[in-house]
C-alpha cells in the first residue's frame, strides 16, 4: 500500500523490511499555499525555493529580483532571510507583511534589526487578500502586477482597529508562511502530530522500526539540534538493536563452545 504512493515511499517501506531500523530526517515539507487569490501565477514563490533558486544563482530569479519590489508574507526567520537575500540580489524594494504587531512576530530581534539594515520596510497588522496578475513574463523570470492588501489599525480615535485596503507595486510575492510538516511521514506507521514525528529523547517513533530526529520531529529547530538529534538516534539503535543481538550471539557462540568441549572432550576419550 505504501508503494503505491510514491516512489519514495516505495524506497522507505522496502528500508523497513529490509533492516532492522530506519532513521527518518527528511526536515520539514515545502511551504503550503495560503488561500491567497492570485497564487498560483508566476511571479509568487515559496520561500524556500526563491531562497535555494536565489543560492544556487539561477540566472531567471536574479532577473527577476534584480531591481524588482519583492513583498514577503510571513514574521519569522525565513521571512528574514526572503528579505536580505533579496535585497542582496539587487532587489529595489522589500516589505515584510505581518498579520499580527512587531510583538507577535516569531523572527528573532537581532534578524529583524538585520531587515532593516537591509532597507525591508515592516507592514504589521497587514493581510494580503490577491495578488494582481497577468503576471509578466514567464517561469521563474515572470514578474506579477502587485499585492493587494487589508491593513488593520487603531481608529482615530485611538481604539478598537479599522481595515483599510491597499495595494503594494509588488513585482514578486514571497510565501514565507511556515513548512508543513513532512509530507511522508504520516504514510509511514509511526505517529504524528500536526505533521510533526512524535519521538523520546532518543529518536526512537512509536514503531520499534522507525527512528527520528531533526526538524521533522522538532517542527523547525537549527542545524545543530539536527546534528544533536542524529547522534542520539545512533546511539539509541546501537543500545536498542546491536548490543541485544551481540549479546544473543555472544551467548549463542558460548553455548556453542560449551558443545564443541563437550565433544572435544568425548574425542579425547575421557
Ligand atoms: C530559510 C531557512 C534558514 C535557516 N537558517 C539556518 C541557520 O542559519 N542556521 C541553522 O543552524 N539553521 C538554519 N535553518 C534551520 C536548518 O536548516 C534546519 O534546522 C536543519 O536543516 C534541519 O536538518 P534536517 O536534517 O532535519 O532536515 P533538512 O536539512 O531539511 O534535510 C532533510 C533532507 O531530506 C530530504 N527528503 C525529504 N523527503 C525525503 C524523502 N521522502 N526521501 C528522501 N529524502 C527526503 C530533503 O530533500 C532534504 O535534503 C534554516 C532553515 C530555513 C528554512
């Protein structure tokens, strides 16, 4: 049945039958569309791939960045990097769109004071609603026709908060809305929490198969905790699975010594 789904599935279930543990560390999944009219053109991106295209120097996104206004939905520290790597490609113009305040937002400080530096321009308590297309151009070169927008602010008088649309001349629109959960694991027999793997401290899954560990069990942590995460499944599997099995055999050999002095001793005639 888990063949059947992808081949990559394929590739893990045929893991499982075939050794006596998996180690699962496929991070977090790609970032999901937001319900926003007008996503689905080009000239809108996932933050990871606009970030891993801008990278790896893919002529077509530095064509489109480069002197573009790029508007990135999101407040943590992907949405963060959208925005210095944008404007480090040459972008003319950078917003940050936050539904919630500057309090709420989960980018660390020092990162957001890193956008500033960079020219990004903060749009808090802002919801983007469409975004404007025919885009123009194509692929990964296409550049959209801006982003529309609600703003939500305090009165005049001072209270309550009051919407009010707008309209950005975006060129690009970045998703940087947060990873989904890995997209595999929950064909996989082992439990899951909003897409999170649910392991112990030591990687071991709800499946004496199955180890975990990095951002697919932690939801989005660093490289370090990954690396961290690793070494304790490795240890896990070695306590677990090798050690067991090296003490079974070594017992099986002693007992199969014990028999061969048996009969050493029956061939030395006593
Ligand atoms: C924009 C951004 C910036 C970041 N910056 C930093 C930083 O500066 N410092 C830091 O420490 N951390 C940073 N992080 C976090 C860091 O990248 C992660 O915590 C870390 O990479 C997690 O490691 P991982 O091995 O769990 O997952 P990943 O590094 O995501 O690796 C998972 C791998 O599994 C592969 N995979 C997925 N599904 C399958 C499948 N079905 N079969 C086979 N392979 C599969 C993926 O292609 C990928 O190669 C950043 C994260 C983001 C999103």
């Amino acid at each position: 049945m888990i063949a059947a789904a992808t081949p990559r599935l394929a590739k893990f279930a045929v893991s499982a039958e075939r050794h006596d543990a998996v180690f699962i560390g496929v991070g977090m999944g790609a970032i999901p569309g937001i319900g926003l009219a007008g996503e689905d053109q080009p000239g809108v991106w996932d933050a990871l791939e606009f970030i891993a295209a801008l990278k790896s120097g893919e002529a077509a996104v530095q064509q489109a960045v480069a002197g573009a206004a790029v508007a990135v939905i999101g407040g943590g520290n992907t949405s963060i990097d959208v925005v210095t790597q944008a404007a480090r490609a040459g972008a003319a113009k950078t917003w940050l769109l936050y539904r919630r305040g500057p309090k709420e937002m989960s980018a660390y400080a020092h990162e957001l004071e890193l956008a500033r530096q960079h020219g990004t321009e903060l749009l808090c308590y802002a919801t983007p609603t469409r975004v404007l297309g025919p885009a123009l151009g194509s692929g990964r070169a296409a550049r959209v026709r801006g982003l529309e927008y609600s703003h939500r602010g305090p009165t005049a008088q001072g209270s309550g908060a009051e919407s009010a649309a707008a309209v950005l001349a975006a060129d690009l629109v970045v998703r940087a809305t947060g990873q989904k959960g890995a997209g595999l694991t929950p064909q996989l027999p082992i439990k899951t929490q909003n897409g999170v793997v649910q392991v112990d401290q030591w990687g071991r899954t709800s499946d004496p198969r199955y180890y975990a560990g990095g951002d697919c069990t932690s939801g989005g942590q660093e490289v370090v905790h990954a690396v961290r995460d690793g070494k304790r499944a490795a240890v896990a599997i070695v306590r677990d699975i090798l050690l067991p099995r090296a003490g079974a055999a070594h017992h099986q050999q002693g007992e199969t010594g014990e028999r061969t002095g048996d009969s050493a001793d029956a061939r030395g005639g006593r």
